[in-house]
C-alpha cells in the first residue's frame, strides 16, 4: 500500500542529479531522489533504482559515492540537498536497485546493499511463463482470438531450445510477437491456417533454428567423460576426452581454457601421477607418453571451478583403458588430496544433464542440499550420488 517511484541511473555521470544544484546557479533543481519523493508525495515510498550497476564517473563528480549517503541506515536519516539545503530524513524508504553485473558497482556501494540474487528461469519455467502471459499478451496486441493462435507447450520448448540462449525471456517474446505478426497477416489475407502453429510453419517463420541442443553422444569410450557447466543462460553438458601420444611426459591442455580449469588440469595430472600404482597404472608411461586434454568447441571461452572430478576420471580412463559408463554426468572440483569440494549453479547444470537425456549425476556430498531445493518433478528420472574423495568417483564412473 505504499507509493512508487523509479529512477533510471544507466549513464547517470553527474553527482548533483543526485544530490541537486545550490540554489545561486540558474536552472537549479532538487536532486533525482527528493524529486522522485516530491512525486510520491510520501515520505515512506518504494523507489526502484534501476541499473544501479550501470552509473559513470565524469570530470563532474562520482555518482555512486553520492549514492553512499542516501543507501546508508546509518547517514541517511540526515541526507543533505544542496537545492533544499536542509536535512532530509530517507530513512523511511524502501530502495530496491537491480543490476546485471555486481562486479560493476563500487565495492563501498556493494557493501551498503543486502544481495538477493534471482536465478534464470529453467526451461519448464519458460514454457508456463511463455503459455500463460506472453502468448495471450501478444495474442491481445495484434488483434487476434484465442482461437485463431495456439502454440503446444511442446512447440513452445522447442522454440526455446532451438532459438534462445538468454537467462530471462526477453528473445523468448520478441519471437512469439514475430509469430503473432505472421498469424495477424495470414488473417488480414484470409489465408487458410490451422489454429494450432505445427513445427513446419514455426521454421518457416523463425527461420532455421540457431542452436543445436546438446544430446549425450558418447557413450561406453575410453577418457571421454561429461562434466556439467554453469553460464548466464542457464546449465550446459560439456565433453572433456583425453588421449596419451608417444612423447616425454609433457600435459597439454587445449579447448580455449581459462586459469581456474588449467589450474583443475594440472591438480587432476599432479594427483593421478601420485596415486598410479593404487589406480593400476605403469609409473612408465609418465615418462614415455604425453597426455592432451581437450574441451571441445574451443571458440568458447571456458572457466570455473567444477571440472575437477571429471578431468580426474578422463586422465585414469584413458591411462587404465577403462572405459566410462553410459549415460553418466559429474560436476566437482578436486583437491591434490584427492577430496571433492563443492560447486555452485548445481540447479541449472541438473537440469542440464536431464534435457541431454543423462540419467545418473556425480556430486560433492555438501551439493546434497541444492538438489532438495529443486522441485521432484524436475529431477524425476535422475539417479543421484553423493562422493567425498576421487576413489568414491571412479569407482562409480569406470566400469
């Protein structure tokens, strides 16, 4: 039941749109927050600071230390307006600010403000988002009748899969308003049309789909194993193969690879080489083969901690000759004693390995809590285990 103000600060570059000009310039004015306030007309109101994320530094002032008063319970009960000159209580109101990207804000700034980080939609999210509000949406905006546009909750997933990659579904309703135009043609025309959208006429439309959907193709090889990422747009499966050549011992690692995954690599090299005659490997082959360690698609920058296990299970795999089971996904990092450590994003990677058609996931013990947060529903179907060292891994991926 309170008031609502907004206040766009992307590009904002002057700290007197916050704080308001001294009264002896002409064209003075109060600052953005007293305005939105005098616009309220309450002194306890909402007040969205959008794109908080997005505020510049200029040659006149830092807009985001301005901001430092007014986001602080402990100074903004006297906020100072240059325009009104007095004190000014801010304590009453409700900010709320959204950005994209935290590491953009100003750590002093960060520190004023409680995170609450909201997660990508997951696909079976977009489906009922897309039937329930941007379809009768679009439906209204162009004049049409229910009865006269329909889409499958099928059609719609394979409009998501095959033509989005995005966190929330902006791309996903441009492309249903595109349909919706190509429905209000076929009306204004009187062309003949079936109610519901087939696939055939949604291609024609959409054009041929952009993105392939990742499919578990690799099933019962040796030092090919299926790790699972996190990304903006939601989990992903990635492959990681490793193959031994004739050589002096040296480790490559290729796939387009940031520090973090070759710093996994190497601790996954370094604890093998350590542990061989447990694993059943010739201490030889250290010193007469070089091994490669690949991630496809190597014109995608790849990074993060929570490919250790897998790299660990592709490198015994393909020393032992041990082939990996079918249908089997891990994410984890490894320590050099040989202990997996948690990860993070392990909702959308679950829900990654399920679209790929994975049955059986590897995870740190302590991820045990992010899989009771998932709906049952989503992860019908799944077997999970829970490991707490590199030997609880193979065991259960090498045959």
């Amino acid at each position: 039941g309170r008031k609502f103000g907004r206040i766009s600060l992307g590009g904002l570059h002057d700290e007197s749109e916050i704080r308001g000009h001294r009264r002896t310039y002409i064209g003075a004015m109060p600052g953005r927050i007293i305005q939105t306030i005098k616009r309220c007309g309450s002194s306890n109101p909402v007040i969205i600071l959008d794109e908080v994320d997005k505020l510049t530094v200029s040659n006149h002032g830092d807009p985001s230390s301005a901001l430092l008063e007014v986001l602080d319970p402990e100074q903004n009960t006297t906020f100072h307006d240059n325009y009104i000159d007095m004190e000014y209580d801010l304590s009453k109101v409700l900010f709320i600010a959204t950005a994209n990207n935290i590491a953009n804000i100003a750590p002093a700034l960060r520190d004023r403000m409680e995170m609450i980080n909201i997660a990508g939609y997951l696909t079976e999210e977009k489906v009922r988002i897309a039937l329930d509000h941007l379809l009768p949406k679009q439906r209204e905006a162009h004049g049409i009748r229910e009865a006269e546009m329909q889409l499958s909750a099928g059609a719609v997933e394979r409009i998501i899969a095959s033509y989005t990659r995005e966190a929330g579904v902006r791309s996903l309703d441009k492309l249903l308003a595109k349909l919706a135009r190509a429905r209000a043609k076929q009306i204004a025309f009187d062309e003949g049309f079936a109610a519901e959208m087939t696939d055939a006429e949604i291609e024609k439309i959409l054009g041929m789909p952009k993105f392939l959907r990742e499919e578990y193709e690799v099933g019962g090889m040796t030092g090919v194993v299926t790790g699972l990422a996190w990304t903006e747009v939601g989990g992903d499966i990635l492959y990681i193969e490793s193959v031994l050549t004739p050589g002096k011992g040296k480790l490559s690692l290729t796939g387009n690879l940031g520090d973090v995954m070759k710093e996994s690599a190497t601790i996954a090299h370094e604890w093998v080489m350590a542990h061989c005659e447990e694993l059943g490997i010739d201490p030889k082959l250290f010193e007469t083969r070089d091994l490669n360690i690949h991630v496809p698609e190597g014109a995608i920058p790849k990074d993060g901690p929570s490919a250790g296990i897998t790299m660990v299970t592709s490198i015994v795999s393909t020393y032992t000759g041990r082939k990996v089971r079918e249908r089997i996904a891990m994410t984890g990092e490894t320590t050099l004693r040989g202990r997996v450590t948690p990860v993070g994003g392990v909702k959308e990677k679950i829900l990654a390995a399920k679209r790929a058609g994975i049955h059986t996931i590897i995870l740190s013990e302590e991820n045990r809590k992010d899989i009771a947060e998932i709906k049952p529903e989503y992860v019908d179907g799944l077997a999970f285990h829970y490991v707490r060292t590199n030997d609880e891994v193979l065991a259960l991926a090498l045959e």
